[in-house]
C-alpha cells in the first residue's frame, strides 16, 4: 500500500467511520459491542494503531488458547484473530469467509436498527 493511498484510507475512516479493513459488515459488529468495548475495537482498527494491534492481537490469541484458565475465555481467540487480519493477508481471506457465513446464517448480528445491547 503506498503513502498516498494509505493517507487517502485515513482520511477516508475520519470522514465516513469506516476503518482499516474497510468492510462495513466488520464495522457493523463492532457497532453491536458494549460501548466500551467497541470504542476499543475502534481504536485498534484504525490504520495508525497498527503496532498496538498487532502485539494485541497476538496476546488476545494467546489467551484464547488458554482459555481453560480462570480469567480468560474463548471469546479472546476471535477477536485476536480479526485484529491480526488487518495486517496478515492470509488471515484476511479467512475473516471475509466468516463475516461471509455471519452474514448467511445470523443476518440479524448485522442488522443496523438493532440496538447494542439487543444482542440474543
């Protein structure tokens, strides 16, 4: 990705929200989570955080596979795995296929009108 178009990426999620991947089905997830949470998320996905996500990432993966301990869940892997699929392109392929198969089989987790805390 060169300068200008990475500057025209960032200028882009300033002015319409989107972020680093630029698939709205991604941001529309990310706008179901709990506030905080989500402003989180946000902030990770954003081009200019990319070497706070990508240790981040790495660690939430690290902790998903040990999940079997008390503070940490399974929940970690996944998120783990998308914000290493901003920067990983074999990962990128995979988070289409499973925002593919979100999008098939559970419409309703991207339903826009759906509030945030509405999340069965």
């Amino acid at each position: 990705m060169s300068a200008a178009s990475e500057e025209g990426t960032t200028g882009a999620a300033g002015a319409t929200g989107r972020m680093a991947g630029g698939d709205p089905r991604l941001d529309r997830l990310v706008d179901r989570l709990p506030p905080r949470m989500g402003n989180a998320v946000t902030y990770l996905l954003k081009p200019s955080s990319r070497w706070v996500r990508i240790p981040s990432g790495a660690l939430l993966v690290v902790g998903g596979v040990l999940s079997f301990l008390p503070v940490l869940g399974v929940w970690m892997l996944p998120l783990g795995l998308a914000l290493l699929a901003e920067d990983v392109p074999a990962l990128r392929a995979s988070r289409s296929k499973v925002l593919d198969w979100v999008e098939r089989k559970k419409p309703q987790w991207l339903d826009p009108s759906a509030s945030k805390h509405d999340q069965s």
